[in-house]
C-alpha cells in the first residue's frame, strides 16, 4: 500500500511539472504563429467562455439533481457531474491550452459521461481488488485458529 501511495504522488509531482511546461511551449509555438497579443486574447476568450458554459452545464446539472430528489432518488451521477464541471472551470481559468482543452472537454456531456464511467471503473476495479485481499485475510485468520 505504501508503494501503491508513492506512486500516486510521484505521478501528481510529474504532472504538476509536466503540464506547466506543455502549457509555455504551447504558448509559444501559438504566440509565434498568430501573435503574442492575439494568443492572450484567445487565453482570455476560452477562460470567459468556458466558465460561462460550465456555469450553464452546472445549472443543468442541479436541476436534474433536484428532479431526482424530487423523485427521492440520490443525485450520486448529478453530483460528480457537478464536481467534474467545477473541476472543468477551475482548468478553463488556468492559462493555458492544454487546460483549456480538458475543461472544454469536460463541459461537453458525452466526454464528461466517458472521464466519468472510466474513473468509475478503475475505482469499482480497484475495491475490487481490495475486497478480494480482505477476504483472503479472513480467510487464513479462521483457518490458522481452527489449527490451534
């Protein structure tokens, strides 16, 4: 388990310095194609624009919670829907390209359905995994007190 955790940070320390250098020579190979002026400008326009649609998805998305709870069903899809949005505004104010693209992609529905069912996915695979190793663990533990 604590290999499993070393791992996770080393992979958060690498994209934490990965992305911000893709991000600069993004800018820069765009900036020396269309200008520097205009690529701020265009950093500018995909923030301003990309907030306002995942504030309008995000809208979309509490009201279908609130119809599901209406329904008393749990909004558990509505809810990391929302999570997902609010994670896709947070990249889409980061300047940058790269960023930009992983928020717009998050806004859009079908894409924002597929990063979720994936994620989901490799988390029901990984309890999964964990539950198997639990139960093994029970396992000899009744079987090593049957022995004594």
């Amino acid at each position: 388990m604590q290999i499993q955790i070393s791992r996770q940070m080393n992979a958060i320390l690498l994209l934490i310095i990965c992305i911000p250098l893709i991000e600069i020579y993004l800018m820069i190979k765009v900036g020396g194609v269309i200008g520097a002026f205009s690529t701020i400008f265009l950093i500018f326009f995909t923030a301003v624009t990309g907030v306002y649609f995942a504030k309008l998805a995000g809208l979309n998305t509490i009201r279908s919670g609130f119809n599901q709870l209406i329904r008393n069903e749990i909004p558990i899809y509505e809810i990391i829907s929302g999570a997902a949005l609010a994670f896709a505004a947070l990249l889409l104010i980061l300047p940058g390209f790269l960023t930009d693209l992983i928020g717009f992609l998050l806004i859009i529905p079908t894409t924002r359905n597929f990063f979720i069912s994936s994620i989901s996915f490799k988390l029901k695979n990984k309890k999964n995994n964990n539950n198997e190793d639990i139960i093994e663990g029970s396992i000899d533990e009744q079987h090593h007190h049957k022995d004594e």
